[in-house]
C-alpha cells in the first residue's frame, strides 16, 4: 500500500518520540512512511520531498524537529499538502524555542502545530484530516471516542467510594 501520510524528522535521535506516531497510524491501519530529513544538513533533498509528495499520494506530513525548528516551515513552503508540526523538547529551551518558531510562521506558510511532544496529537490530527475522505477512519476515531468517554465513566465510578470522613476526638 502507498503511503497516506508522512512522518518526518531531523534525526534518527527523535525516533523515540516519533514512533508513538507510527503505532497510532498502525492502530488506524494507515499506511506511513517514516525518514530523516534536515532542514540544514539535506535542504535539496527537504525541497523534493515536499514538492513530491502530493504525487507519491501522501495526503499529510508530520514534521517534527527541535531548536531552530526549520523543517516544518520548509516543508510547508515546499508543498500543498497539510503540514502538522512537532516541536521536540530536550534541547537548550526543553522545545520551548521549537514550539515558537513553528506557531510564528509567516502568513501564506502554514504549519498546523501541537504541544511540545505530542507526537500522538499530531497523528490523530493527520489521522481527522483524512476521515474527511473516509468514512471507516471516521468510525474508528468516533470508537476511540467513544472508548475514551467510557473510561473517564468508569474511572469516576471506581472514585465513588472515597468520601470525606470528619472525625472528631
């Protein structure tokens, strides 16, 4: 199967936030590709994969990236398609600096962006874009829903027992 959506990032040191995004793509049977990418290091290669991805049937990408935060931003400028950004902590401001440089993105270059590490946020926001278009994606993610509403039920009704006891000597 082609890929729908890509999941992009500057270094193979990202991999271990950037998986949870794989493993919810896979729970939606969606098909993904994943790389490496640099803003700086490989920007020829940054331009074709973005002005080439709508021919290769991606339908979103999502960028993430720590510090300067470029790759995002350049994706976007490079393509059409919805860009969802992923501001990586761990570096010099904990992603605060990523988080800033992808949410002050100049008009006409948008860069759709989550909190600093989620990377699950950002997948299940690639993952509404394409049930616009596909109504059994649509019927898991109201399931997923569904399934998050029932355990909040039943997280309050495992509470019930604790109540307030005033005790006097």
């Amino acid at each position: 199967m082609k890929a729908r959506v890509s999941i992009i990032m500057g270094s193979t040191s990202d991999l271990p936030v950037m998986e949870k995004a794989a493993e919810v793509l896979n729970e939606f049977k969606i098909p993904f590709e994943i790389r490496v990418l640099s803003a700086h290091r490989t920007p020829q290669s940054v331009e074709d994969f973005a002005s080439n991805a709508l021919e290769k049937g991606i339908e979103v990408i999502i960028a993430a990236a720590g510090m300067s935060a470029a790759l995002p931003g350049v994706i976007a400028a490079n393509t059409v398609l919805p860009v969802i950004g992923v501001p990586l902590s761990g570096h010099v401001l904990g992603g605060v600096d990523s988080l800033y440089s992808m949410i002050q993105m100049p008009p006409g270059v948008p860069v759709a962006t989550v909190g600093i590490d989620s990377v699950v946020n950002a997948a299940l926001f690639a993952i509404q874009i394409l049930a616009l278009r596909d109504e059994s994606i649509s019927l898991m993610l109201a399931n997923r829903k569904s399934d998050m509403n029932y355990k909040v039920i039943m997280a309050n009704e495992t509470l019930k027992h604790l109540s307030y006891e005033y005790k006097t000597n």
